[in-house]
C-alpha cells in the first residue's frame, strides 16, 4: 500500500427512514475500516426523517473509533435541512 487511503463511496437510498435506516447502517459499518475514507452519497436522497438522522452520527463516531474518514456528498437542499436541524451537520464540519 502506498499510503493513499482506499476511497469507497455508499449511494443512499432516495428516503432514509425507519424502514431503510437500518440497511444503511449496515452498509456503513461494513464499509467503515481504518485508512478508508467512505464518502456517503445523498444525490438519490430527497427525504430524511430526523430520527433516522441518527445512522450519520452513530457513522462519524465509528469512522473515528476506527480511523477511517467519513464525509457527505451531494446534499439535496431539503436534506441539508434536517441533517442541520437534527444537529447532524455539525460532525460533518471541516475544522
């Protein structure tokens, strides 16, 4: 390996609720292993419940537990909102 990190990117499902949350979940921490960067694409996503906002944080604190890197692409603008009033971008923030 030459040092570069192996770049995965997951594709969201086009509503992330109760029903699909779960699955992404899944899929995250499958995908979730030290020296990744797992770029998450929203691009398909037009709809997010608050609650199942929830499968982001818990991603970011894993991604961190295994030194991996976590980040957003494409947020639809109605997305954008919840993830911020959820308090979910935040994590997200470059510092």
């Amino acid at each position: 390996m030459n040092g570069t990190p192996e770049v995965i990117t997951v594709y969201a499902p086009r509503r992330i609720d109760c029903c699909t949350a779960p699955f992404l979940a899944k899929d995250l921490d499958e995908k979730l292993q030290a020296g990744v960067s797992l770029i998450l694409d929203l691009g398909q996503t037009r709809f997010i419940d608050p609650p199942s906002a929830d499968v982001l944080i818990q991603g970011i604190l894993k991604a961190k537990q295994r030194r991996a890197r976590l980040s957003l692409q494409r947020v639809a603008p109605q997305v954008k909102v919840v993830l911020e009033m959820a308090g979910v971008l935040q994590f997200f923030r470059r510092k």
